[in-house]
C-alpha cells in the first residue's frame, strides 16, 4: 500500500494582507484553492474586495504573507509577470470600447459573460460580474462559471449581490 500525497493547490493564500491608502483592510487571508475550485468574496462596497482583487492580479503586492501560484510566490520581483500573463489580469469582465459596465439591461455584461467562454485562463477574477444582470443573465453568468470550473478552471468573485456558485461534495 502506498501513501499518495495530497496535490498542491493551484492557488495558495498564505496569511496574506493587504492595504489601501495607508489603512488595512484585509488581514491574514488563507485560502488554498484547487483546480476547478472557487472564491466567493462577499461584502459591502468599500470592503475591500476588489483590492483584494487587484493584489491578486499582481497591480499591487500584499502588504504580508505570500501568494503562490504552482508553488511558486508571485509577490517576488520578477514572478508577478508570469503570473498576469497565466492570470488573465487583463480585465476579462470589463465591457470595453464604450460600453457602460452600468447599463440598463445589462446587454454590455451578457456579451462580457460570453467573452469569458473564448477565453483560455486558468483563472477569472470577476469583480461584481452580476451588478447589472437580469435573471437570465445571472444564469448565463453561473452557467459559464460552473463549465470554466468543470474544465479545472478557478473563480475568484468579488461580488455584494448574491450568486449561485456550487461547491464540490467533499
């Protein structure tokens, strides 16, 4: 009988926290996420979820703790890089090109959500994805998430409106 070792997370959060104007606003943050695993951030504005956000696509460095990504740290110099490029830190949920991220019918985030489908990231990062959704579009928006995950990819939401993520039976 042999022992397997257990895989390392993807994702690893390792006490981390992180500032913004000087105050800090999350403090010691664990969280180990796994391939087709995901992360609902939930809060009031100004929280500080998508500072939280931001940190992880590497626009900023955690104030403590590390980050790593396949076991390697991506707040060391020269990882953060590498890091976005995998991420997808490119603002896969921005609307773009003149379109309002507010808009009335939420036509702007319905098309953002399909646009997450071509993508090919191992990870989304969506800040409020469902502010401006109508019901159909919330279950496009949780349909697409659960097929990302289903391929093993991760999701990280940072969101203050409720959204319907399942999580795998343990």
């Amino acid at each position: 009988m042999s022992l397997r070792k257990a895989p390392l997370p993807r994702l690893l959060l390792d006490n981390v926290s992180c500032m913004r104007n000087a105050q800090q606003i999350l403090r010691h943050v664990n969280a180990s996420i796994h391939d087709g695993g995901a992360l609902v951030l939930m809060g009031t504005n100004g929280s500080g979820k998508t500072t939280f956000l931001r940190m992880l696509a590497g626009f900023s460095r955690p104030s403590a703790g590390q980050v790593l990504w396949n076991g390697h740290d991506i707040t060391d110099s020269g990882q953060a890089g590498e890091f976005n490029a995998s991420f997808g830190a490119d603002g896969a949920w921005e609307t773009g090109k003149g379109e309002s991220k507010n808009a009335v019918d939420g036509a702007a985030e319905k098309a953002a959500a399909r646009r997450l489908l071509a993508m090919d990231r191992p990870i989304w990062l969506l800040d409020e994805p469902s502010v401006a959704l109508d019901t159909e579009g919330l279950k496009l928006l949780e349909y697409i998430i659960a097929e990302h995950r289903k391929k093993g990819g991760i999701v990280i939401v940072a969101t203050h409106q409720p959204i319907e993520i399942e999580m795998p039976c343990t």
